[in-house]
C-alpha cells in the first residue's frame, strides 16, 4: 500500500512538475513584464520622479490631484479617443461581418481572401502608419486620385485639419485591424446550425429576416465578446497615432494611451518630464477602462443567454 501510495504521489509529483514547467515561461513573462511594470508605475505615482535619484521626493497624493483639477489636456484626449472610437467601430464590425457572411456562403477563392484581409494584421503598426501617412500626404496617392476623378480641385492638406486627419486615422485604422475581425466572424457563423437555415427556407424567410432572426441571435454571445475586444484595443490605441500625426494638429489627434507615452514615457518624452506624473496618469486611465470594460459586460449580459 505504502509503495502504491508513493508511485501516486510521484507520478502526481511529476505531471504537477511538468505543467509547472509547460507553464512557467508565461508565467516568468508575466512577472516579469506585466507585474513588476504595474507594481513600479504605482510606487512611482505618488513621487515627482524624473529618472534622477537625488531629485526624488515624495508628493503623496498630488499627482492625482493635478489630474483632476489642472490637467485638462488629459482629459481632451479622453475626448478624441472616443471620437476614435465611435467613428471606427460602426464602421468596422459591420464590414467585417459583411465579409465574413460573403466568405460564409461558398464564394471561391474564400481562402485566399481570408489570408489577404488577415495580413494587414500581422504588419507592423508603424509600417501601417508610415503607408497611410504617405497616401494621405498632400502630394500623396490618394490626393492625386481625387484630382484625377475630378471630386477636388487642389490637394487635401489631411494632417492640418482636426476633422480630415480623424477621417484619415480612421480609415487606416479600419484597413489595419478589421481582418482579424472577419476571421472571429466567420469562427462564430460556423457555430449556426445549418438546420436553422433550411427551415427558415422551407418557410419562406428571406435572407434579411433569415439574418435579423437567426444568424444575430445565434451569433450574438460572440459578438458582444468581439466588441469588447474592438472596444478595448480601440481605446488603447498609441502606436498607431504615434507613427502617423504624433497627435497633429495640435494635439487634436491624440488618444489618451499616445498622449501618455508620447508626453511622459522615457525614450519618447523630453528630457527631465515628471515620470511619476506620468504613471499616476496610467493607473487613472487603468482605471477607467476597466470601469468601462465591467459596465460593458454588464450591459451585454443579457446577450450570452438569447438562446
């Protein structure tokens, strides 16, 4: 019995070991790259910190109290992210799901469109914004195109308007991420039952109601997760904004996550800048998203038991 109950416990032993083991370059990733930074940004939020040990002092709660009550800079960049948001989003599921609903019916080719809407996903998000900042200059290609169709008489100065520079970070914005959205579409479409489709056939349904009364409902528990994830990315974009208008004109294009890295991170932001400030504005804006990632799942709640 004894040498039965040891052979358990090292076998036991061994696969606890082993999934230790599996596990621990995620797990050392973890600790080391997401753990540690957040644990250091909230010891450094309550310090004026600009890298220099001898000027270090400690300023309790006055960071916070800044961001509050002086900083309305942050603030507006709050503003221009959810204009991002809001200007992106409606447009970018529905076209994804439109796709995906094209690649759903049996369109040939449907592999390789797959692949060709995925890959703007795997290119680097400074490349993206190095293309689109060259095809929207003002002796760029899309200019040259709206000349040529006759729609505009002179080149768009994109990047010296607020409104034109929104429209252009849009649209590469939507280019770059809405591949990864099809294939999360297509992934959740062929979770419906064919079966539902056929009797809605027999029955006469045409393809508007077969979609508003089947394919939206059965589809939808998936959906509200792709929008948490869209919303989420959406909100954090920063590196996107700083390869193209580094928040031109005149901060007018900053999202909230490019103005905290551009303004305060060491490597983008001026010499000497007040580093502790800048991790006090992390931890508010950690805040708030995960303020507006749990109201969002308590508004979409009732969505993952349609069926």
């Amino acid at each position: 019995m004894k040498k039965e109950k040891k052979k358990r416990w090292s076998r036991r032993t061994r696969k606890t070991l082993t999934c230790y083991a599996i596990l621990s370059p995620q797990i050392i990733g973890f600790l080391v790259f997401t753990l540690y930074p957040i644990l250091w940004a909230a010891s450094k939020a309550f310090y004026y910190y600009t890298g220099t040990p001898s000027a270090t002092r400690f300023v309790g709660l006055d960071n916070f109290v800044k961001i509050f009550t002086i900083d309305g800079t942050y603030w507006e960049t709050w503003g221009n992210t959810l204009l991002f948001t809001f200007g992106k989003l409606p447009l970018e599921l529905p076209l994804a799901l439109f796709i995906a609903l094209c690649l759903r019916r049996g369109l040939k080719g449907a592999g390789f469109f797959r692949a060709a809407f995925y890959l703007p996903c795997i290119i680097s998000i400074a490349i993206v914004g190095l293309i689109f900042t060259n095809l929207f200059d003002y002796f760029g290609f899309i200019n040259a195109w709206l000349m040529k169709l006759g729609i505009t008489e002179a080149p768009i100065d994109w990047f010296s308007n607020p409104w034109m520079a929104r429209i252009a970070l849009i649209i590469g914005s939507i280019w770059s991420s809405f591949g990864i959205n099809v294939l999360y579409f297509i992934a959740a479409l062929s979770n419906v039952p064919e079966e539902l489709y056929e009797c809605a056939k027999l029955d006469g349904a045409s393809r508007w109601v077969t979609f508003r009364k089947i394919t939206l409902p059965m589809i939808s528990p998936i959906f509200s997760t792709i929008l948490l994830l869209a919303i989420n990315g959406t909100l954090q974009t920063c590196e996107y904004i700083l390869s193209t208008t580094r928040g031109a004109p005149h901060g007018s294009t900053y999202t909230v996550m490019a103005y905290v890295v551009n303004r305060f991170v060491p490597g983008f932001a001026d010499m000497g800048v007040n580093v502790g400030y800048g991790c006090a504005l992390a931890l508010v804006t950690a805040v708030i998203m995960g303020a507006v990632a749990v109201l969002y799942t308590k508004l979409t709640a009732k969505l993952q038991n349609i069926y």
